[in-house]
C-alpha cells in the first residue's frame, strides 16, 4: 500500500509455524534484513461484503470486498437480478490496485431495484475458508435526485490527477488530463465536495512520495479552497484556474489537507451555481 508505511505480507504457513527472512532493497541495493518466526495462530474469519446496499448512484461500483486475499471465485454461481425476476449478464473487474475488491460490471439506469445473490462457498480465500450466502438489494435513484458538476481547469502543459474527495478525504472520482479542460461529473450524490490536484510528474497515475537517497521530493499536490456543494436537481460550475494562487494552496502530500485548519480556506473564484434548464 504506496499510501502506507506498513507491509502487509499473506502467505499460507505450514503446519508448526515458519521462519523466514525479508531481504528490503532500496533500488539494488540490499539495506537491510529481517528475520521473522510466525507461529500458528487462529485465523480471523473470512468476510465477504456487498458494495452496494440501498439508494445508490447508477455510476457507483457496485461488487463485493474481502477481507482476506481470494483463491476462488465462482463467477457463474453468482447472480444479478432486475427488479427481483429478470437476470441481468455481468462481467467481472478484479483491480490491480486493490486485491480485496471485486467489481460487477453491468448496464443501470434509474429508478431500477436489483438483487445480487452469492450462493454458500461462491468464495474461498487462501485459508480455504468459505463464505455463507450473500444476498443484496439496492435502487438506482431517480435522475433529479442527483446534481451536475462542471469542472474547469485552467493548467499548463503536463500530466496531472484530479481527484474529488468527501469532506472526510475519501476518494469518490479520479481524471487523469494533461491540459486545460472542462470535467463534466452528471450525477454526483449531493453532498459537499472537495477537489485535489496531484502534479503527476512521472505520468504513472498515482501520487508518488520521491526517493530520499536520490533527493528527489515528492510530488506536488494542490487543493481548492473551501469545499463544494453540490445539490440535487442543480448544475454547479467551478472554475479552477492553477496560475491563481489565491485559490490554490500547494501541499507536500495528500495527507497534508488534515492539518488545515476550518476558516483558512478560501472560496472558489468562478464557483457558480445555476438551475438546470
């Protein structure tokens, strides 16, 4: 996890525990070595949860997430359903980034009830352990339940990510561009929103930390002033504009934003709301 200074390391152990050792590199360069003995010890319990439950956004991923590393998936056995009778045909995303969420890709429109049903052992983790069956139901809300949200960016030449976030910093929607450009999100969940803007020198579509022994810092991370509200049944345009420090403040990381205080921020200049024709 790029996000984290933890290594998270699953394996199966045999049966009276292991020794091994962790060789750590920086680039080929062997730093250092850690020994470690793991002993058996009880396994937590294999949990497998629906994504999606009650009112949802139609663009909202809707899959399952585990708890543990998965060795099995019965995709045949697991089913989707309109409106309680009409099977639905999905395809299956397993994201190189996150090895515990597995997506349904399928078509929804709105105002529609579907009902996902993952019989008993539909899936197995590397323990062997087996899953109960996992039913879930959600709706589609109606398109006016739902805002518009008109992003435009004013920005040089380069490779940039921009991300909306919850006022908790979670993560709800990602662009990668390399220009000036207008980000049109149709049906964003009305909430207040904020917006972050990761310099992606490297053009590798991730925030990157920069390497100490080579000197090289991290990536440069802006945000938008004070969050953004975003209400059904309204368009909302921002203008963004990154040659404007008075709306912009650059930070050394994502992890930054928490140390700003409330009342620091400033609003958006060009932010105007307006309702739909």
């Amino acid at each position: 996890d790029d996000s984290k200074d933890t290594l998270t390391y699953w394996f199966v152990p045999p049966v009276g525990g292991v020794e091994f050792q962790f060789l750590v590199y920086v680039d080929t360069f062997a730093a250092d070595t850690v020994g470690v003995f793991i002993r058996e010890s009880k396994k937590e319990k294999f949990s497998v949860t629906a994504t999606a439950s009650g009112m949802i956004n139609p663009e909202d991923t809707v899959g399952f997430r585990t708890n543990h590393p998965v060795s099995y998936v019965g995709r045949d056995r697991v089913q989707v359903f309109l409106n309680d009778s009409v099977p639905v045909e999905v395809d299956w995303y397993f994201p190189k980034d996150d090895p515990f969420l597995m997506q349904l890709i399928f078509p929804r429109n709105f105002d529609e009830t579907y009902k996902i049903i993952a019989p008993d052992s539909a899936f197995v983790d590397i323990f062997e352990q087996t899953t109960d069956t996992i039913t879930a139901t959600f709706k589609t809300g109606v398109e006016d339940d739902f805002g518009k949200w008109i992003i435009a960016l004013e920005l040089d030449s380069g490779n940039y990510i921009l991300e909306v976030l919850t006022e908790k910093d979670q993560v709800v929607k990602t662009e990668w561009l390399q220009q000036s450009q207008k980000i049109i999100f149709p049906f964003m969940t009305p909430a207040k929103y904020k917006l972050r803007l990761i310099v992606d020198e490297n053009a590798n579509k991730k925030w990157d930390t920069g390497k100490y022994l080579d000197r090289k810092q991290p990536e440069i991370v802006h945000y938008i002033g004070a969050p953004i509200e975003v209400r059904a049944n309204w368009e909302i345009e921002t203008n963004w504009d990154l040659k404007t420090p008075e709306i912009t403040e650059a930070l050394d990381s994502p992890d930054d934003a928490e140390a700003q205080e409330e009342g620091e921020e400033t609003e958006s200049e060009g932010a105007a709301d307006k309702a739909p024709e």
